[in-house]
C-alpha cells in the first residue's frame, strides 16, 4: 500500500508536506512508483511555498496541478511528498534559513547540492522512488552529482513549466532525479513534449578547458571512468569549449538570470514584504541592480555561446565534463561570500547548457576521496531521448 512517510530520517520535506499520497492511476509505465516534487510545483488544493514560510501563507491554493507532475500521476506513479529547496531557488549548495538543511544520504556531513535538494536527499534515502524538480543554473545537476544520483536538465522547454514558480524563464527547465537509469528514462519519456531529435552516439569530445579548472580527485576520477569504458563508448576527443571565454560565460549567465529576476520573483518578495534569509538577500539585492544595458551585453554574448555549441554539437556528437568541480562541500558553510564563490565556481560547469537551451544528464561515477561525483553528457538541441538512452547503457558498464 502506497502512503506518504511515517517519518522524514534526512530532513528532506516542507512542513507543508503532503498528509495523504495522491495516487497515480492503476495502469502504466510508473505504476506502483512513487515520486515527490519540489517545492514550486502547483498541486490543486495545496499551497507552493518556493522554500519561504512567508511566501507559502502569502500564496493561495492551487486551482490546477502542474502538468509535468500531472502527467507523471497519469502514468502510474503517486506523489507521496513536497521537498525543501534552497530560498527562492537562488542557491546550489541546499541550504535553508528557514527550513534547515537536507541531510546528504550518501556524505552526511557535506552539502545535498541544490537548490532541488530535498528531492534529491528523498531520492538518495529511498524515501521514494524519483523526484521532480527543477534546473536554471545547476538545481538538478548538481545534487545528483553530490547525492549519487542520475539527474537530467532537458532541452529547454521539452518539459511543461505551466504550474512551475518561474525564476528566469530563459534558462527555467523541469528536471527529473532518480537512483537509476532505466527509472529516469521512464520518467523522462512521460514528460518530454514534441518530437525529439535522435540519433546513435558516435562522438564524445571532453571539454578540457573546464575539467581542468575542476579538483585534481574529481578528474582523476573522471579519466578513471572513462578509460574503464573505453571500449564500449566513442573515443574520447579533447577540445577547449570556452578557454579564456568561460569568465563571460557564466558572468553573462548570472547577469541575464539576475535581470530576469526583477520581473518573476522580486516583485512578488517586494509586495510581500518576504524576509529572506542571509546570503539569499543579498543574492536579490544584486538582481535587482543589474541594468537592461548589461542584460542587452549578456545576451549578446549568449548569442555567441549558443551557436558555437550548436556548431559542435551534431546530432550524435555529446560534450563530456565533471558535473560540478569539486566533491560535495561540508556543511556548515554559512550562505555568504564563501558560498557565493564556489557558485561563481560551479557556474563555469553548468552554464552552457543553460546558455544554449541544451539537455544535459548526471551520472553517478563513484567516489572521489570518498564523497560522490558525477560525470556529465550535454547533447544537441531535441536530443533528450538519445541521452537518456546514452545513460541506461553507461550505467550497465559502471
């Protein structure tokens, strides 16, 4: 019998949690799964919070629930549960002034990631069988990467975002984590719209430039991984994707996702009178300064990301790069200049797919010095189903 937890062992779910699972129908590829969703998914009859105690007694209840998750249900599986994410989204590391820090099933005393990171800590502590979340700079990759887990950004906009608390439109993605594999292609063929783009995976070419600039650990571990594969997966090309150009990169990611800010989050946090939480505050107080002329230059500089990925990136052609450059952090690290610097650091390997509009998917490696780490595919524009079956057969050489 499906229920929702009799309790919550790491610290993964909103106050506001669901008090009955909503059941999914009784046919279907997900039928007898369960999944939990992050906190700015519309549930009819239930109030979305956005990780704020504030923004969820401002916040009326939902008419209508989310497709993406409506779609999920339709397909078998019941939603057991609503997770805790980092404030507003605006964070990666899964930390929670309000609602405390999710614990870190695979490294208790180091980070989820975020800012999906309830939804990955449920997922890694087997409080439920996936997770739905959502990705603009990293907020499904990353946890993945820290927590053990496969995680898939899409194509952008593949998967409905109706329903969904919008952060910067331009880069807003619904994402999927799960345990493995064979569960998240499942999942992830339930919630991709329109015709995708498929093709055999014939290229692989590894930006060195940003795994190079990743911890030492991180990337030994990766050349481990993929020479252990060598001879089932394309030879490996090294290629410079970004150079010197990275810093304008993810300086124009933060710039446009900060502008577009000022018209999704900040003016229901200004109307609100919502406290946020340090760190947080900050974040939004630098948002609310960047100006359209410096949006104009980012954007320009977006333009020129996306057709030089795009140039490489053929259908059947896959960039490879650690998910994050490092190993899950300790706990513990308050959310201020420390925190916003190893963001700044973890932008130069997640903005490119954000950038260009591209599907990307973490997957679980193994262990470097002893935390998790995962190693990261970005495929061609449509090309979401060709990824996730490029997944399922890593995962059977791992």
């Amino acid at each position: 019998m499906i229920d929702v937890p009799l309790d919550d062992p790491v610290h993964a779910l909103v106050p506001h949690t669901l008090t009955e699972p909503i059941l999914g129908a009784q046919d279907g590829p997900l039928a007898g799964r369960t999944f939990m969703v992050k906190d700015l998914f519309a549930i009819a009859g239930h109030k979305t919070g956005n990780g704020n105690p504030e923004s969820y007694e401002a916040a009326a209840p939902a008419s209508e629930t989310a497709p993406a998750v409506a779609n999920l249900l339709a397909g078998g599986a019941s939603l057991t549960g609503i997770t805790i994410c980092d404030e507003f989204f605006y964070s990666v590391l899964g930390t929670n002034a309000h609602y405390g820090q999710p614990i870190n099933p695979r490294a208790r005393r180091n980070v989820t990631g975020g800012s999906s990171c309830g939804a990955a800590a449920a997922v890694s502590g087997h409080m439920c069988d996936f997770a739905l979340g959502s990705d603009t700079g990293g907020s499904i990759r990353v946890p993945a990467s820290f927590c053990g887990l496969f995680g898939l950004r899409p194509t952008h906009g593949r998967i409905a975002m109706a329903g969904v608390t919008p952060m910067a439109p331009s880069f807003d993605t619904v994402g999927v984590l799960a345990g493995d594999a064979e569960l998240l292609r499942t999942a992830g063929r339930l919630l991709l719209r329109g015709i995708g783009r498929t093709a055999s995976v014939d290229r692989l070419v590894l930006a060195v430039d940003i795994a190079s600039a990743c911890e030492a650990s991180v990337v030994r571990l990766m050349w481990q991984t993929l020479e252990s594969m060598a001879p089932a997966i394309p030879d490996i090309e090294q290629a410079e994707i970004a150079g010197g150009a990275i810093v304008a990169w993810r300086s124009a990611f933060a710039t446009i996702q900060g502008f577009e800010v000022q018209s999704t989050l900040l003016p229901f946090i200004q109307a609100n009178h919502i406290s946020l939480g340090p760190g947080i505050k900050e974040r939004f107080e630098m948002a609310a300064g960047v100006s359209r002329a410096e949006a104009d230059e980012a954007r320009r500089v977006r333009v020129g990301v996306t057709s030089q990925l795009k140039s490489i990136l053929q259908p059947g052609t896959l960039i490879v790069l650690p998910t994050t450059p490092t190993p899950p952090p300790e706990r513990g690290t308050p959310d201020g200049p420390a925190v916003a610097a190893y963001r700044t650091r973890t932008l130069q390997n997640t903005c490119l797919a954000g950038l260009a509009g591209l599907p990307q998917i973490s997957v679980p490696i193994g262990e470097a010095d002893g935390y998790p780490v995962g190693l990261s595919f970005i495929a061609w524009e449509g090309g979401d189903e060709s990824l996730l079956d490029f997944a399922v057969g890593l995962s059977d050489l791992l």
